[in-house]
C-alpha cells in the first residue's frame, strides 16, 4: 500500500531534478500531480544531455518509485534468517536495535568486528566514512575495489596523488566536449552506460558523429561503431602488453610529446627500455592481435590531436594486473601531450567541498587492522581506503585474522554483485547482525535481520560529494536528485547514518543532516538551500594544471617510473602478467575450459544489479544473456536463442544463446548484477542468473597492488543446455 505523504489535491507543479537512476547527472523535468509523480522527460536546458534520457530514466523512475515490491517501513526479522518474516517497527526502535547490537559486538570483538558496506556510491561515501571512523572500524567493504578504483589507484600513484578530490578529481577522463580528432575505446561500454560522473550516452554519441579516427581496444566491438573503426579484439587480460607496445611504437618512432617528456616525466630512460621488449609482433603473440595492426593503432593515436581513451571496468576487471594495465595505458595519454589537453584525457577541477570523512577520528592501531590492506598496499593510501571485500567475508567465515560479526550494507547487493556467490550468501548467513538499508528486498536484504526503508530517486536530496559530473566546461556540482515526494517511511542514506551516529553517541559528529550539509558545503561558501535553488553550480575548467600546481605525486611530475608503488615493494614499472588463468599459465585447465569468459556486459537497461524488479526495464531485457561468435556456437552445437550452459571450475550457468559476430572467436561475454526479484526468497534466483556464480574469491588471484577481483579473463567452456528439468537444473553445487 502506498502511504503518499505529500499529498497536494487539486495541484500541478513541475520541478527540474538530476537523474539518479544510475550514477547521474542527466536533467529532468518532474510533473507532480496531486503530489504524486506523474511524468519525468529530459530537460532541454541541461546542457548535459539536453532533453534526452535514458531508458532508467522517464517511465522507469516513475515505476521504481511507486513500485508494490518497495520497502516502505523498517522490517524486523521474525524467525529464521531468509525465512521472508518480517516485523514492521519504527525507525526509532529500529536505529536503537542497530546501535545496541553494534556496541554489543564491539564490546566482545573489537570494533573492527563490524563492517560496513557500499556499493557504487549514490552519495554516501563520505558519510559512511565518518561514522566507520567514529565508531572505530577500518572495515568498509566497497564496490570501488573492483569498479573505477583500479584506475583511481594508476591516476593516483602516477599523477593526480595528493591533488585527488582536492585540486582535480583523481582520474583523467575522456573530454568529448572539446572536439577530440582521435577516441580510443579502450575497455570501455561508454556508448551504453557512464561512469565516474561522465554520462556516455550523449557527450561520446556527439563526439563520434563528427567522424573521428575511432580505435577500438576490446574483444567485442560496440554493435553502433561503424566498418571504418581500427579494431584490436585483444584477448582480455592482456592489456598491459597492448599498451606497452604502443609505447614501444611511440618511443622508437618518436611520436612523444617532447617537451612533456622533458619537463614533466620521471623515468623515461627506465619505461624506454621496458617497452623495449614489447614490439608489435611480440605482443601480437600475447594478445592475439595483428602486429600491423597495433603499429597502425599506436601511429594513429599518437599522431592524430588530440586524442582520448575512453577507458572502463574492462581492464578494471583482469585481476593480478588491473592496476598496473590501467596504468600502462595512462602513461600513453602522459607520453602523447593528450594529458588535461582539450579534447585529450583531463582532470576535471573537484569543487571546493570540506574534508568530511575525518579520518583522524579512526585511530592508527585500529586502521592497521583494515583486512586485506597489509597485503593490497593501495589500500592503505587514501582515495582507495577501503577493506578488501571478499577477505572481509572470508574473515566473516573462518574467523581469521580475526572475527567479523556484523555488516552494515547501505545500496550494496553483496549476494549479486561479489564474487563466488555461495560464499559470499554463507557468509551473510553466518552473521550476528546484517542490517541492509535498500529500496527493494534483494537477495542480500533477504538475509537481513533487519531492512531499512531508503529513500532513491525523486526522494532526496542531498548535495552530490563524490563522482561529480564532469560537463561542458566544467565540474557539474549539484544536489542528488530531488525530494519531489515522500512515500512511505522511506529514509535517506544521510538521514538514516546521521540517526545512527546519534544513537551510537556521536552526536558531536553526527549534529543533524543540515549540520552535516553545512560542513561539507562551507568552503562553497553557498548553503543547501541556495544549492537547490540552483540546477547545478559549476567549477570551471582549467586545463594543463599541473603546469601551475604540479603533479601530485612525491616527485611532482608525471611518474613513467612509479616512486610510490616502488616504496611499496611493486614494480615501479608496468609488465604484461598472464590472468591468473591462461592458455599460457594453465594450460591443463585451458585444455578442460578452452574458452576465455568475460562477465560484465553493460546494459543500456541496468545499472549493476539495479533496475530488476521495474516492468519497462525487463520488457526491454528480460534475461541475461550469453554472447559468442556465431562460428564458435556452431563449433560447440549452440543455436542461437536457446539455452546453453556456460561452466567454469567455480561453478555454471545456463543462459539464453545471443549469437554475435562482431566479438573474438575465443570469447564468451556474459553481462553482471542479475537476480529475479519474483523467483524465490531469499536466493531470488541468484544461483541460476548471477555471473558471480562463475568467478572466484581467492586473494591470490585478485590485483596485486589493490586487490580487484578477476571478474574477466576466465577460463570456461560452453555446451548446449538440454530441456529443463525441474527447477534446480540451473543450480549449482
Ligand atoms: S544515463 Fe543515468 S542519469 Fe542519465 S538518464 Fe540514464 S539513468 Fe538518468
């Protein structure tokens, strides 16, 4: 039953909100009619994405809000965990249950006990921060480990360093306002979806129409890029070796920008004799790649001003290698002039917000106990200070180093979206206390002890302080969303860490949610009222900044040669490493999985596991599907449009056949974040859908510098799925 609090009979009113159905930044316009949301189009005057939206958006917000399936109150589990029985009670004895329990655990564990999850921030990082700080847990499991943070980590350790979310945002972004003559698709689904603050669909879609050299760096080729495009279908995990060769290309053929070089670079002698060893054909070997073809890549993006990577979660994705690959091809925006050039790969100025995480609050010996950070060293250096998630959930099952028994999860699916998905559900299970603060029963809320009801899209309205948009002309800092409505007891993140805090006892450092706005805005010198007031505030552009601040790093310059990660005790250079599994590395396990699985296939229709229960969104896409080159499916007796089961040594699944020509013969691509919210509690259908039913938690197999999960570069092996039988066909053992 929907509990329409803001009633307002008889009236029409028309409001201008920012998009938060995904990581946002695209203007609407909301109808309101008699207080409920009746209509939401493009805004014609964003300068964004100028009217048009995406299908999240429009029909499919207006679902999602009034949607039967939300949580309208606070839940209280009433008998066995998963068993779907649920108590409503109020927000005050639900924050006292939290606060309670917390203190409990912390009393006889050690605050490090509880932890606290967050999934692709929908603006509540630096709150959530805060209150771990306070409360003295290093222990938030973030999403960012394996999404964006691989190429924070490259940007920070090479370039943008203490300037991060300060001076400039930490990593260099396509600008595809300022004409570029050259994009490289590199690992990247932009054309479909967005990241950190950049809206792909429209910025890219216009820098493609006027006729670039286009190079596409990917095993599958984006179904709009057009027959003139350069494409490298490299194998995935390999990506390191790629760029190294274009650097070979651009050094022996002195295609660098000289004077960069000269005046900002540290360690070019040292890169130069690196990627002395990574020539075309070589790398050709490694990526399966014509030799010509890289040369042809490299000239042209070295020659052609200016020129930008369009850079993703595909190399994010690799595992032993994301960070290091990241970086190597960071370096070529460094080695080629296109570094913070209009039209090149720039930092975006930050806006001037106030430091809100204090992390001076957190002391030293319970920061030393962060889990994984002793290994994964990236994690120990702000801005990816985060715990290794699956050691967090190994921590929770084996009690070593030491025992977690509770998890905080604000907007994070765990069930769906990390890794090996039955042990990340035994561990949830195997919890003292799990609390979700959600909008939909997931698989995870299912769990739960207790569910909290969040406030998403057109219910809130909080100043954005992370994952700015970078528009034209610069930083787009605005309010996230707007609170159009009340529904139900529905909370804000803000609102609800703010309750807890209190509860906790840290009223000094948690005051109100307007007492937090005002800090966090101060240096702005504009309010929150003011701020809504507004569509946006812009922090204007600056280009070539490091020419008045410097680089951020211990140098100042450019590091090819990375002083920080040598201090760390890794390569300061980047290499080609095999994935951890390889026709190279394993080639016994190649010879039982002959074919390399990619998961995380965008969807123009999903943002990870968001966006499953809403109607319009499943009528578009109603099941993931499995992609593979037709002469591959014929190879192993697949038809297109029915099912096949894909296995890897983790586990399979069977999935409905996509046959698609223009992806790698070798390669399998499956897409991320699916769950059924009408299949059965609590699992919702995890086990027959979820990618991460395919993948693996094991610390050896995961980023060496930051510890990014191989979500891509599996080895697996097709075959055709007969008649289904029964409901438990699909499931895994
Ligand atoms: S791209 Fe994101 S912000 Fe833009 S309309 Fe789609 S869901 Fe909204």
């Amino acid at each position: 039953m929907l509990d329409i609090a803001a009633k307002e009979p008889g009236r029409t009113r028309q409001i201008k909100a920012i998009c938060r159905m995904c990581h946002g930044g695209c203007g609407t316009v909301v109808t309101v009619e008699n207080g409920v949301v009746a209509k939401v189009v493009g805004d014609p005057d964003n300068p964004i994405n100028r009217g048009k939206l995406c299908a999240k958006a429009g029909r499919a917000s207006i679902e999602q809000l009034y949607h039967p399936g939300r949580i309208d109150r606070p839940l209280m589990r009433v008998g066995e965990k998963g068993g779907g029985q649920w108590r409503p009670v109020g927000w005050d004895e639900a924050v006292a249950f939290v606060a309670d329990k917390m203190l409990a655990i912390k009393d006889r564990f050690g605050a490090e006990a509880v932890a606290f999850a967050r999934g692709v921030s929908i603006n509540n990082n630096q709150i959530i921060t805060r209150l771990a700080n306070a409360f003295g847990t290093p222990n938030i499991a973030s999403i960012n480990y394996y999404c964006y943070g691989p190429r924070v980590a490259a940007c920070s350790a090479t370039s943008s360093g203490r300037h991060s979310g300060r001076l400039w945002d930490t990593v260099a972004i396509a600008d595809f306002y300022s004409a570029p003559n050259c994009i490289v698709e590199w690992g990247s689904q932009k054309r479909i979806s967005n990241d950190h603050g950049l809206i792909g669909h429209i910025p890219m879609t216009d820098a493609l129409r006027r006729g670039p050299v286009s190079i596409v760096v990917d095993p599958r080729k984006p179904a709009a890029a057009g027959p003139g495009d350069l494409w490298l279908p490299l194998r995935p995990g390999t990506d390191a070796a790629m760029a190294l060769a274009w650097i070979n290309v651009i050094i022996e053929e002195e295609l660098y920008d000289r004077g960069f070089v000269r005046d900002w670079c540290h360690g070019f002698e040292a890169l130069k004799e690196r990627a002395g060893s990574y020539s075309p054909e070589h790398v050709a070997d490694i990526t399966w790649c014509d030799a010509a073809a890289i040369r042809a890549a490299a000239r042209a993006y070295a020659r052609t001003k200016p020129a930008t990577i369009a850079w993703g979660t595909g190399v994010d994705h690799i595992g032993l290698n994301a960070v290091q690959s990241n970086r190597a091809i960071h370096l070529l925006m460094g080695l080629t002039g296109n570094l913070d050039a209009p039209g090149g790969n720039c930092f975006w100025p930050a806006p001037l917000l106030a430091d809100t995480e204090r992390w001076d609050l957190l002391p030293p010996e319970q920061a030393a106990k962060r889990l994984g950070a002793e290994r994964f060293k990236a994690l120990t250096a702000r801005p990816t200070v985060y715990a290794h998630p699956p050691s967090v959930f190994r921590a929770i099952l084996t009690e070593q180093p030491y025992p977690v028994k509770a998890m905080i999860v604000i907007g994070n699916n765990p069930a769906v979206c990390y890794p090996k998905t039955a042990s990340v559900v035994a561990a949830l299970k195997k919890l003292e206390l799990l609390v979700v603060s959600e909008i939909f029963m997931t698989p995870t809320a299912s769990l739960a002890d207790l569910v909290l009801p969040a406030a998403a899209n057109l219910e809130r309205d909080d100043p954005r302080l992370y994952m700015h948009i970078k528009g034209p002309g610069g930083t787009f800092m605005d309010t996230s969303t707007r609170s159009a409505v009340t529904v139900g007891e529905r909370r804000s993140d803000w609102d609800f860490v703010v309750r807890l805090g209190q509860a906790l006892g840290y009223r000094e450092h948690f005051p109100s949610v307007e007492g937090f706005v005002a800090e966090a805005l101060e240096p702005m010198g504009i309010g929150w009222d003011a701020l809504k007031q507004r569509d946006y505030v812009v922090e204007p552009m600056r280009y070539w900044k490091y020419r008045e601040d410097g680089f951020g790093t211990p140098t100042g310059k450019f590091e090819l040669w990375s002083t920080t990660f040598e201090a760390w005790g890794y390569d300061p250079l980047p290499a080609h490493v095999e994935p951890a599994e390889s026709p190279l590395r394993t080639p016994a396990l190649f010879a039982q999985f002959p074919l390399i699985l990619n998961t995380g296939v965008r969807s123009p229709f999903y943002w990870n596991s968001n966006g499953h229960p809403l109607p319009t969104l499943r009528r578009l896409q109603p099941a993931p599907l499995l992609e593979i080159h037709p002469d591959t499916a014929a190879e192993y007796g697949l038809t297109d449009k029915r099912d096949a089961w894909v296995e890897t040594r983790s586990g399979r699944l069977r999935l409905r056949v996509r046959v698609n020509p223009m992806t790698h013969p070798k390669i399998v691509s499956i897409p991320h974040g699916w769950w059924q919210p009408d299949a059965r509690a609590p699992e919702h259908g995890i086990f027959e859908v979820c990618s991460n039913v395919l993948t693996d938690d094991d610390p050896d197999q995961c980023d060496v510098i930051l510890g990014s999960s191989p979500l891509k570069a599996l080895l697996c092996r097709v075959y055709p799925a007969g008649p289904r039988d029964g409901d438990t066909e699909g499931r895994n053992a």
